[in-house]
C-alpha cells in the first residue's frame, strides 16, 4: 500500500507530487521549502538558548552552517 505514495518502488521517500494533487486547487495549503527560513529559525533558537549554554551559538556555525559537505540544508531532507 505504501508504495502508493512514492515516487519509484525502490524509493524510501513519499511522493512529493502525489501529495501535491491532494490539495485543494487555489487553497494555498501547500508550503515551500526555504533554505533562508530554515537557517534564521536555527539561528533564532540559537540565540533562545545562547545563554544556557555557552558556545552553542560557534559550535552550530562552524558545525552545521559552515556549508559541510555533511550538512546538506539546501533541501527539507538534507535538514
């Protein structure tokens, strides 16, 4: 039955275009992913808990927004 939702059968990702055609025409109900938004929520958290824990803020640039090749937020799976 799953296979229903994804692209291919050897896929372990849902379809994204399937989903698609479930919305409503016009209802605007879908969201897109943002890159941009997805690094500003992370930093906002950053600064929330900045004070709780010292470092946090340098650790998550040089780990995880420094644009490591194991770090992929360019896409909402890489995320």
């Amino acid at each position: 039955m799953l296979e229903v939702f994804r692209p291919d059968a050897s896929s372990e990702r849902v379809n994204p275009l399937y989903w698609e055609q479930k919305l409503a025409p016009g209802s605007g109900a879908a969201r897109v992913y943002s890159p941009e938004r997805a690094v500003a929520c992370i930093r906002e958290v950053v600064a929330d808990l900045a004070d709780d824990f010292p470092g946090l803020a340098e650790d998550v640039d040089s780990d995880l927004l420094d644009g490591r090749q194991a770090t992929d937020l360019s896409t909402e799976g890489g995320l």
